[in-house]
C-alpha cells in the first residue's frame, strides 16, 4: 500500500531548523535555573588496555531554557490549570501528574509564520511593541494564507536576532515585542493548537516590566489549552518567504514536568 507522506520523504524534502542552540551563558528569563553542560569524563581520563578511549557529558537545566514548550501546568490562574483542574492538586508527589508536559502529543501539524516585522517594513520590531490583531490579520492577508483549526501559528518580530548578543535578547529595560492579550484572544478564537514567537515570553513585554504581567500565557494555556512555544529562529523561514509548512515537534517525554527544551523543524519539499 502506497503512503502519502513516506512518497514525499522519498521524493525529497528540506527541513528549516527553528531550534536554538544551547549553550552555556546563553540569554533566558531569571525565573528559570540556567543551562549547564561539562564533561565529567573526557579522553585520556580513562584509557582502555586496548587504546580506547570515551568521554561523557552531565547537563543540568531549566525545562523552560533555550528553545522550549510550556506545558499547560505552567501557568494557573486563580488556582486553577487548563479545565479547571486544582493547580494544588495536580502536583501530585511533586509532579504536575495533570497537564504535566508528559501529556504532549507529538506534533506534526500545518505550520504558519506570521511575519509580523515583515509586513510592518522592520528588520526588527521597537521593544515593547504591540502586536495587534491587525496586523496579525494584515500578515495573513499579505501572505495570502488562512489560517485552520488546529495549526501551529509562529509570529516573528525579529527580536530573535538579538538572541546572540545576550541580555539585550531578555529586554528588561526595552521591553520585548509581542502579541497583546486582545491578539491571544483573537488567535484563540481560530482554535489553534500551539503558538509560537522568536521572543523570550512569547508575548509583549513592557519597556522595564520584565515577567510582571504575561495575559497571553493566561489565555492560551489557561482558558484554552493552547501550547506555547518560545525563543524560535525564524530567519530562515522569513527570508525563503516559507510561510506553511509542516511543523515537527516533540517534546521530551519528562514526566510531570512544565516544559521541555525542543528542536521544532518545518519541512517542506525539496
């Protein structure tokens, strides 16, 4: 029996990484443990009688550094986690048993950037920039896409370029671009599956506000149990103007856990 989608791996297809690199000293949000990585054995530490030799790593982290999901146990409100669930009560032994990131399905699912600093003729949009249903709506427009129940939509400010020169990427003092709650609602609304930006919080940070108010996180992960994605490289996709695709992505299977690092992929026809 002929499958679909094995004939188009055959036929030959191009995967865009949308993954972050995870490095040492890399930018995060303060409210996570940083990454850490070293090598507790390296070669010639211990050399085998016939020449061999293995090194081996350690790594500790944050679920929520680097490129990562945010599982809905991440954020409650009132008490309450996604479906009214006891945010108390679903940490059961220490662990988000309900919601926990364990419960992620794997993604592989229509993918849609957004280009929000595109259309608006920026390389990279002001911090603390608002983006707004419209211009979500113009970006549609203007890529001539819809979007469909159940997509995974990526909205590219441009602020991910800053993302190598480190505390600037964070914004405290600038604010971060991103998506207002009225635009998390609206997207909401088209029952999507996940969203995702090239930002740190996903959403708008105000100029000097750091993490104090984050409404999109409530809307999505609270009152609709829509994943967040956050800290994307969407470059490349906004520069090859590859605005669907098929989205990948899996997270690790931590039980209990709020969130997981990722390397989320676009594939699409070679």
């Amino acid at each position: 029996m002929s499958d679909a989608l094995l004939d188009a791996v055959k036929n030959g297809i191009t995967s865009v990484d949308l993954g972050r690199q995870l490095r040492v000293g890399m930018p995060q949000s303060p409210n996570h443990p940083q990454f850490w990585h070293t090598l507790p054995r390296r070669h010639g530490d211990m050399v085998r009688a016939d020449g061999g030799s293995a090194a081996n790593d350690m790594i500790s982290t944050g679920t929520h550094v680097g490129t990562h999901i945010d599982a809905l146990a991440h954020v409650s409100q009132d008490g309450l986690l996604f479906g009214g669930a006891d945010a108390g009560q679903s940490c059961l032994g220490g662990k988000y048993v309900e919601h926990g990131v364990h419960t992620i399905e794997p993604m592989v699912r229509r993918g849609i950037l957004l280009d929000a600093a595109g259309f608006l003729g920026r390389e990279v949009l002001d911090g603390g920039y608002e983006i707004t249903v419209a211009d979500l709506q113009g970006c549609l427009d203007a890529q001539r896409v819809d979007l469909h129940e159940g997509d995974v939509v990526l909205i590219r400010s441009g602020w991910g370029r800053k993302f190598d020169e480190g505390t600037p990427f964070v914004g405290k003092d600038s604010g971060v671009p991103g998506i207002s709650e009225a635009a998390a609602q609206w997207l909401a609304g088209q029952r999507i599956h996940a969203a995702g930006a090239d930002s740190i919080a996903f959403e708008r940070l105000a100029p000097g506000g750091g993490h104090s108010s984050l409404p999109a996180h409530r809307v999505f992960l609270v009152e609709n149990g829509i994943y967040i994605i956050e800290a994307l490289d969407l470059e490349e996709l906004a520069e090859r103007q590859l605005y669907e695709f098929t989205f990948v992505l899996v997270p690790l299977n931590i039980y209990g856990a709020t969130g997981s690092p990722v390397r989320p992929l676009a594939l699409v026809t070679a």
